[in-house]
C-alpha cells in the first residue's frame, strides 16, 4: 500500500496520510486554495512516504531500498499501520547485506 503526505513549509504543517495520489493532489490545491490564495509556498513537499513517514524523494539510495522492502514486510502483517516491524527491519537489512556478500562472492570467485 502507497502512502502519501503533503507538506506546507510556510505553515509549517504536513497532511494526515493518504492513500491515493488524486487525494494528495487534492490536499495541495485545498491548503494553496484555502490558506495562500491559490499561490505555491516556497519549497512545499508533496510525495510518497514510507511507514515511518519519511519522504522516499528525500532518502539516500541504500535507506530508500531498505525502507521499500521493510515496508513490503510490514505490510505482510498490517496493510493500514505506520512503523516498521523489527523483523522487518532486520529482514530487510539482511536481504540487503546477503545479496551484497553474494555479489562480492561472485565477483571474487569469477577474477
Ligand atoms: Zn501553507
């Protein structure tokens, strides 16, 4: 299940969590529309977040990948909640280690 927030950085507030990106672009243009007259605050953030609400756009490569497959885990168990599970979370940072020793496996083994 996608999640998605929207962020307003001159009212310094973030929308509740939604699940469809039409209700995302809905909240934008009501917060622009409602509060700033239709104009777009400076450096508003918009997109999809993972379960611990933190923006995909704004992970580095290697957090992003282990935050996607930690949320594929914990969403095994409960599609709605926020948060990573802990076996998740170690699951995920041990795929992610296993497919990296295997690589270093290969690549040694073929010189
Ligand atoms: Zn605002």
């Amino acid at each position: 299940m996608r999640r998605y927030r929207y962020r307003c950085t001159v009212c310094r507030t973030t929308s509740p969590v939604v699940h469809e990106i039409e209700a995302l672009t809905a909240i934008g243009e009501d917060h622009r529309q409602t509060l700033h007259g239709g104009h777009f605050p400076d450096d508003e953030i918009a997109g999809q977040i993972d379960r611990l609400g933190r923006w995909y756009a704004a992970l580095p490569p290697l957090a992003t990948l282990h935050a996607r497959i930690a949320d594929a885990l914990s969403d095994l168990r409960d599609i709605k909640a926020m948060g990573h599970y802990w076996w998740a979370s170690a699951g995920a940072t041990l795929l992610i280690g296993g497919s990296a020793a295997l690589v270093l496996l290969v690549a040694s083994a073929a010189l």
